[in-house]
C-alpha cells in the first residue's frame, strides 16, 4: 500500500520564487506555488538521499493570474501565479534590505514595464511528434509549444508558422535515438527597437544539404516573413543551438539591435541581452557615472563580445577587454577597433576562472601601465560569479572605479560582502528585471575604492 503523504502548505514565497515548507525541521521548495497553498507529497529518494526526490500533488493553489497554458508544466516561467508586482516585490525585497543595513544605500528598483512580449530570443528544441521548450526538470522531456507569451508577437506567429511546416513532414525533427531526421533546433531572434528579424535552424552536420533541408528551404524562401535566415550545422550529439559552420538562406548572418541610440550587428550565434529594453537603465546608470568621474581606461572584464567597450568605448582613451571565448574576442577587437580607431584598444582571450591562466591577465594588465586613478572597470561575470582569483584580484586592485554587472544580484552581493567590499564602498545599487516570471534579475552595483586612513601615532 503507498505510505501516507506528508501534508504541508506554503508559508512563503522565496526571492527564487519558489514556495517553501518546512515538515519535521526540513524546508523544501516547490516550484509554481504560493503561500497558502495545501500539498501532499511523498519522499522519493532512498538511504541518505531519502528526503532529496519528491513526489507532490497540489491540492489548492489559485492560478487566476496566469496567462499561459503551459504554466507549470514548461520549465520557462515559475511566477505567472504572483501577479507581477507582487513576484517583483518578492525578488527584490531582501537584497535590498540588505544593502540598507550593511552599507545605508537603498536601491533603485525598477519593475518591467512589460511583464510580457519581451524576450528577443527563443530556442525552440525539436523532437519527434514534439516542438517547443524543455520540461520543467526534465531535459529529456519537451511540452509542445504551439505559442510563448514571453516572446514578441511577431515571433510567436512565425512560430506557428514554422511549427506547423515540421507537423506536417515528420521526417524532419532528428531522433536523438534513432538517428534519422535532421533538424535539431529552431531559434527566433526579434529586435523591438528595429524590428529585424531572424530565424535560425540548427541541423544535424551529417546531414548537411539533405533532400529535406533543401526542401525546407525552398518553403522558407517562400512562406517565411524573417528578414534573415541562416542553416547552421553542429555535429551530434550536440545540443547547442545556433552554433557551428553555416549558410545564409536569406538576408544576412547577423540581425540589428538598437540600444542607447546605437545600432549594432549582433552575429546569429552572439549572445545578446534578451530583453534590451529593460537593461538600458543599467547602461544609462553606466554612463551616468563614466560622465561623473570622467576616467581615461576602460577595463572590461568578462567582456563577450565587447558589448559595454562599444557602447562606452567613446568616453575612453584606452579600452583593454578580457574574456574566455576565442570567438567573442575576435568580435570585440574587430568592432572595437574600426568603431574608435584613433584610440588604443586590446582584447584577450584568458580563462579567469583558472589559477594558472591569473599570470598571464596579471602580466597583461600590468603592461599596460594604467593610471589605477583614472581606471574604470566594468565587471559582467557569468552567473555563477567573477571567481576566487579575480576577486581576490580586484580586492587588491588600486583601480578607482568598478560597475559591476551581474544576472546574480545574491551572488553578487554575497561577493561583495565576502571581498570587494573589503576595500571599495557600494555607492549605488540598481535592480531591474529584464525576466518577469522568472526569478532572475539584473543589477548593477557602482564601487569605488575606499580611502586608506593613515593612522598617526605619536
Ligand atoms: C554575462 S556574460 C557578459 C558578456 C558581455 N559583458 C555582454 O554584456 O555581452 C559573461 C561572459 O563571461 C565569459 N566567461 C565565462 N567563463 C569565463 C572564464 N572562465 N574566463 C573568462 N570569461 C568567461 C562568457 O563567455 C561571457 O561572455
């Protein structure tokens, strides 16, 4: 007979989103439920690793503020059940919290001014009798996605448009398994600010040129209303999409994409900011403060494809980016250099993260010879943070200035409270949310470098 469940409701909802119970001092987190809520739920796991698999039924839970069909099932959006002021309350309410108590600075918080229609890219993943977005915890398992909310509209209708293309020739999506077929992934890259567009197909490289890609292109040239679209060829059993060799159907292999009044190429395979729109406070608080201070060099640390030296590139007189992607370094010198051609620039691909790689980023900057006074750095690490060696690096460090970017705000400030804050003062912080029914956020955090007090005894 099946052992009794636990029953627990909700008694918070957490900065991830997450509603959270406590059953016999253990606090578990489920995913799309909100204080109140009644669940019954089994442990699944065994021996030591009894309590870490849970099975739930949800017995009470108030959806009437979600709008999408596939919410809770689809591992996109965890927050359409918390009305969108109320979730962003909820992501940002304890950090802020935080920076007031420990350095006396209230954050500016700025909520989306649209909580749907805002992404600028989608990947759709295609698999037999299925296309559409991953499961929620299940990478293996996809929810047929006829439409996204969180896409631009006109997205949403090349979407079907394409969907109902691979619905009627199942010969198309590749088997993981079997092996035949060839189309692995659909992309679709939209810019609110130009209304370019592109769609992308990641095909099978084995693949390559088949009798059905071809006819897929021809329906393409025919039907589809992107103004670029590009056939891209990575080998099995990759699932990176937009990414490898390529064709160019129609139009170009990069699309437009306005921000801060500038217009810039963004190649098919670059990463951009999803959501451009909602990120311009950021850069506008940037700028903001490079116009204040007026520093000379630029340093820009986990540069990618050299995004803030081309933006802010124009205030510098020297700009020197470092970043690990061999590719993105390519972009960031070749824009870089032809856009402030009369300045000094250098882009270096190092690995940040690895301590043997910390001496040649050392030698580098030194080499430099820049006046720390007048240096600003602008910091954009991955999520999962700038790492122990730039840390202890930058703590170190005697550059004036540093704006540091993160999609982490709790990891950020969990860094600066741990290092940074060591020796630089948080001046302002900036939270905004380019990712409504998501738990992430993007924030910005100005640092500058505390004064040292010299302590005379006599
Ligand atoms: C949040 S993105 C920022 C990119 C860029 N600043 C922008 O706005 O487009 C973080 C960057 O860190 C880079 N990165 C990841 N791991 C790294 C490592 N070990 N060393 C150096 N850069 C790394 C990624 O390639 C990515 O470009």
């Amino acid at each position: 007979m099946e052992n009794p469940p636990n029953i627990a409701f909700i008694h918070k909802v957490a900065a991830d989103l997450t509603g959270r119970t406590t059953v016999q001092g253990r606090t578990h987190s489920f995913r799309c439920l909100k204080e109140g809520d009644e669940v019954h739920f089994w442990y699944l796991g065994r021996g030591k690793r009894r309590y870490n698999k849970i099975d739930q039924v949800v017995i009470h839970s108030d959806h009437s503020s979600v709008q999408c069909q596939y919410f809770g099932i689809c591992g996109g959006c965890s927050g359409q059940h918390i009305p969108y002021e109320e979730q962003f309350s909820i992501k940002t309410n304890l950090l802020a919290e935080n920076y007031k108590d420990n350095w006396e600075i209230k954050p500016e918080l700025i909520p989306a001014s649209t909580p749907y229609h805002y992404r600028n890219r989608m990947d759709f993943a295609i698999f037999p009798g299925k296309s559409g977005l991953r499961e929620s915890g299940n990478f293996r398992k996809l929810v047929d996605v006829e439409t996204c909310l969180i896409q631009s509209k006109w997205a949403d209708t090349e979407w079907n448009l394409i969907r109902s293309y691979i619905i009627a020739h199942p010969e198309i999506p590749l088997n993981r398994k079997s092996e035949e077929g060839f189309l692995k992934y659909v992309t679709i890259r939209y810019s609110f600010s130009t209304e370019d567009s592109m769609v992308i197909f990641t095909i099978d490289k084995a693949l390559e040129g088949c009798d059905g890609e071809k006819e897929l292109e021809a329906w393409l040239l025919e039907h589809s209303t992107a103004k670029n679209i590009i056939f891209c060829y990575n080998p099995r059993p990759s699932e990176v999409s937009a990414f490898g060799s390529f064709k160019v159907v129609k139009g170009n292999s990069s699309y437009e994409e306005k921000i801060l009044d500038q217009t810039l190429q963004v190649p098919f395979d670059s990463f951009f900011q999803p959501n451009p729109r909602q990120f311009e406070p950021i850069l506008h608080e940037i700028q903001k403060w490079i116009q204040e201070w007026q520093p000379e060099n630029l340093i820009d640390l986990f540069c990618g494809g050299g995004f803030f030296s081309i933006l802010f590139g124009k205030y510098f007189e020297k700009i020197y980016g470092y970043e690990v992607n061999k590719a993105s370094i390519a972009t960031a010198t070749e824009i870089v250099s032809s856009l402030y051609a009369d300045k000094e620039s250098s882009f270096e691909s190092i690995d940040l993260f690895q301590k043997k790689f910390i001496p040649k980023f050392i030698e580098s900057f030194e080499s430099r010879n820049l006046d720390p006074s007048k240096t600003f750095l602008i910091l954009d690490p991955p999520r999962n943070g700038a790492g122990s060696f730039m840390l202890d690096w930058i703590e170190n460090s005697n550059i004036k200035y540093i704006a540091y970017v993160s999609c982490n705000p709790k990891g950020q400030y969990d860094e600066i409270m741990k290092s940074i804050g060591k020796s630089y003062t948080p001046v302002r912080v900036l939270m905004t949310d380019p990712y409504p029914h998501t738990p992430h956020l993007e924030s910005l955090v100005i640092l500058e470098k505390k004064k040292v007090v010299v302590d005379f005894k006599f």
